[in-house]
C-alpha cells in the first residue's frame, strides 16, 4: 500500500476528512465492483436496517452489472434519501477520506487491497473473513470479521456498535493504520521479496 498516498494527514485528504465531520452525520461506505461476489447487497440489506438511524448515511463507491438490480433495491427499500451510489472513481483516497466507517462485506477476495488502503486512511473495518483478509484485520484490533457470508444482521449491528462509539472508531483506525505501516508499505513487499528471493537462491546453490 502506497502509505503516502492513502495519508489521513495530508493536507487535502484532512480536509476532506474534516468537512465530512462537520456534516454531522456519520458516512458509512464501500469501494469495489459492482458484481455478485463483492457482495455489495449485504451492503444495500445492511442499510436499510440501519435506515431509522438519522446520523448515518451509507456510499457505495463503485460500477458494474449489478448496478441497475441495486439502484431497484435503493427505491424498494426506501433508501432514496439514506443510500447514495456514487458511481466509479479514479481518486479512491479522497472517497474513503470522506468515510467513518468501510463497511465491506464479500463472497471472494483474493488479496483486499482495498480493505488495505481503507485501513491505511485510519478507518475502521468491517468484512468478511475471505481470502487473505482474515490475515489483517484482527479482530477487534484493526478491525471487524464476520465469519458468516451474506449476513445483513450482523453487519448492521457492527456498523451500529462502531456508530455509537467515536472512541472506538478512532482506536481500531490507530490500530490499522499502524498495522499497515508496519506489514504492508512497498518498503516493506519489497524487503519481504528480496529475502524471499535470497533465501531461494541459497537454496538452490545449496543443491
């Protein structure tokens, strides 16, 4: 993750961060592709059970074919004023600067590097235990896991417990921000695949 890049305290990105705060509300979001196994409709199922909640509103950053199949769950639910689709973006890290929450619920993920940069901006996480997420976001420390796919109840709940408590966001954001810095800067891959490619090198010397 480019650290410099998805930087919280860059001055246009704490601007950003700083106007979203003064709307009073908390935003709720996501990036990715608008495909079945990115989940986006746990998502959408999530939202309007939280949509009695006045202070959050929830943007899904992102385009593809189910876009249409969720603009339609936008209007039957009622999420007209609740739910925004936001549509593709070339400048992810002024979204998530505009978030409080990422709310990121999956079927298949290979690695999440979006999770990574969402974690890089300080925001707490919730998603599901796919791939290489669990591998991350610790539980409690950097984040939230569901172990279940699919599950709006549960999500929702998450995303109420982290709305009610600032404090709680702010820790779990210090945590993945520092968890980022420490395993998953380019520094960091690169050192990683050297030793990697030493030790590989060695042994075939060795034979």
């Amino acid at each position: 993750v480019n650290v410099s890049r998805f930087d919280p305290n860059s001055p246009q990105l704490a601007r950003v961060r700083e106007q979203a705060l003064k709307s009073g509300q908390i935003v709720v979001g996501r990036i990715s592709r608008l495909v079945p196994e990115k989940d986006p409709e746990t998502f959408v199922k999530a939202a309007a059970l939280l949509k009695h909640r006045h202070d959050l509103v929830f943007r899904l950053w992102g385009d593809g074919p189910e876009r249409v199949k969720l603009e339609g769950m936008r209007k039957s639910l009622g999420l007209q004023d609740k739910l925004e689709l936001m549509g593709s973006t070339e400048e992810p890290e002024v979204a998530l600067a505009g978030m409080q929450i990422f709310a990121y619920p999956t079927t298949g993920e290979s690695v999440g590097w979006v999770v990574l940069e969402a974690m890089a901006m300080e925001l707490p996480v919730v998603s599901t235990a796919v791939g290489a997420v669990p591998s991350f976001i610790r539980h409690g420390e950097t984040g939230f896991l569901m172990e279940k796919m699919g599950d709006e109840e549960i999500l929702a709940a998450l995303i109420e417990l982290l709305a009610d408590s600032q404090s709680l966001r702010e820790s779990l954001g210090r945590g993945a921000r520092k968890f980022v810095e420490e395993e998953c800067t380019l520094d960091r891959f690169a050192s990683s695949y050297a030793s990697l490619y030493r030790a590989v090198a060695k042994q075939r010397r060795n034979h």
